[in-house]
C-alpha cells in the first residue's frame, strides 16, 4: 500500500507512473540485459581466454551482488505485472545461496512496517530478544557484535545468514511441513546445473564459484542493509535514507532511499531518486532524521564498530 504526504504528492507520484519509461519499463529491461549479458560475456571472455580468473573474479562478484538487487524489484512487480514473469527472470540463481520463491516470501513480510526490526516478525531483523541475547555463549555475542559492522556485514554476515536460513528451513522440515521442498529441490539442482555448466565453459571451479564469487557478492549485496533499519518508537523513523553515490545507487538500484521505496513499493528503481527529490525535507522529517551520507561515511565511521546493540532495545517478544 502506497503512503503519500498529502493529495499533491498522489498526483506527482502518479504523474510518474504514465512517463514512457514507466509504461514500457525500458530501464528494467535494459538492466536484466546487461546484467545476464555481462555475466555471459564475462564467462565467454574466460572461455576464449580474453580474460583471467583474477581479471573476471571482481566482474562477476559485482555482477551476481547487482543480480540480487535485481531480484529485489522483480518481487516488487517489475518489469511486467505477472508474477510468473518476474519470477522466471530473477529465478536463475546467479549468487547461489537464496532461493528466488524463499527471499519473495520473506521480504514481502518484511513490508510490514509496523513490525520493523522485531526479531520473530521482521524476517530481516538485525536484532536478537534481549532474553535471548542473555543467553547466548559469548562467542556467538561476538559474531552478533561484528556483524553489525562495516568489514563483519561483509566477512561474518553471509554465513551467518545461510546459516539462519537453512537451519530455518531445517526446523520447518521438521514439523512435517514440505510446501518449500519442491522449490528445495529445484534450487539445488539449478545451483548444481550452474556450476558445473560454469565450471566446464569457463573453467572456473565449482568450489572457487561459490567462496570466492558468490559469497563476496552476498557480503557486498549485505552492506546496503547495515544499517537501513534501526529500532525506533515510530516504524517510519526505523527506516533509513542513505544519500548515496551514483556508483553505490546504480548497485542497490536505488533502494538507498529505503523509506521512499516503504513507502511507494510499487515504484520502479529508475524513478525512486526523483521521488525523494520531490519530497526530501518531508522524508527527512519523517525518518527522524535517520539520514546517512552515503556508504563511505558509513565505512569510515562503522569499518570496524557496530551500529548499535544487538539486542533489541525495547522489543522483549511479550506481544505479537
């Protein structure tokens, strides 16, 4: 559900939606083909041996992080109306470890804004309970503590993530629910199609594929969401504006203004930057002020640091 801050905006935010970019969702067309292109062409450049495995390893890093953001606006219903489209577009599972249907269903759950942040509801927490945190070991604190950094999101945050997700999946098996297991398989034999068509064309080693390519590219994709949610009374003040560069908004595909695309999910990545434009003091004001001036201030001041606590500060997981 869209949120406008008054009748004026509607109308520009609608205004939008009949631009010819718009109608024809040329710019997200025009992204899936670079980006599988590029993908493609940097396996055919190993292939015929225009490229080395050190020259094409940041290419594809950076290619498979763009991948994932990709996946993220074809779940908001782009670039066609039918979800069955969008899926089989973003379902080839160019960084590995997620399946396409699982991180729908989990992040459309995460558009709940009103439960922002709260481990158990938010499928996307960065936070523990505190009752829960008190009874972690000390190494696990620390894991918790680091990934809550710049370098840690990075180096600590992709394990830990497919950890979370498979022993999630782990658990669900185990009550006898088998709704995912159809799409299980179909993830593990694309995967295992993937690597070794990548390993047999291009040389690259199916092993080499997944430490050195996919989980980088998971580590880079993570840093977008270091800290674009942070546990406030309000659910709007939760949500982050990070005033990016071109080269880091281009990557996340815009989702840097994260409570512009809260607030209007429908709207395409290529028009989010406008949006917050139209509206900046507004969005400013509504965030509380959670602004952040770009991912190197980020770096510079959170490279080593947590963000803040892991334990959720007021969430004590006593009402649902």
């Amino acid at each position: 559900m869209a949120e406008y801050f008054d009748a004026d905006h509607a109308r520009d935010i609608a205004a939008l939606g009949k631009r010819f970019a718009a109608r024809t969702q040329w710019p997200t067309w025009l992204l899936i083909a670079v980006i599988y292109g590029g993908w493609l062409g940097v396996l055919t450049g190993l292939h015929a041996g225009h490229l080395s495995l050190p020259a094409a390893t940041p290419l594809l890093i950076v290619l498979c992080a763009w991948h994932m953001s990709l996946q993220h606006e074809l779940i908001h219903g782009h670039p066609t109306r039918l979800a069955g489209v969008n899926m089989a577009l973003g379902w080839p599972p160019l960084a590995v470890w997620f399946p396409y249907t699982l991180y729908r269903e989990s992040h459309m759950a995460h558009h709940r804004d009103e439960a922002l942040t709260v481990p158990g509801i938010d499928p996307e927490t960065n936070y523990v309970l505190p009752a829960r945190w008190t009874r972690l070991p000390r190494w696990q604190r620390v894991l918790w503590r680091a990934r809550k950094s710049f370098v840690g999101r990075m180096v600590i945050g992709p394990p830990m993530a497919v950890g979370t997700m498979l022993t999630g999946a782990a658990k669900t098996a185990r009550t006898g629910d088998t709704r995912h297991l159809p799409m299980w398989l179909a993830h593990v034999a694309a995967v295992a199609l993937l690597l070794a068509a990548v390993q047999r064309y291009a040389g690259v080693p199916w092993w080499f594929y997944l430490v050195a390519i996919s989980w980088p590219a998971l580590g880079l994709a993570m840093v977008r969401s270091l800290y674009e949610h942070r546990a406030a009374s309000s659910p709007k003040a939760r949500i982050a504006i990070n005033e990016a560069g071109i080269v880091m908004r281009l990557l996340y595909l815009n989702n840097n203004y994260h409570l512009v695309h809260h607030d209007l999910p429908g709207l395409p990545w290529f028009h989010l930057p406008l949006a917050y434009r139209l509206r900046r003091d507004d969005y400013h004001d509504k965030c509380g002020g959670f602004v952040i001036d770009g991912y190197v201030a980020l770096l510079r001041r959170y490279a080593w640091r947590a963000t803040d606590a892991p334990a959720h500060p007021f969430y004590d997981g006593a009402a649902r």
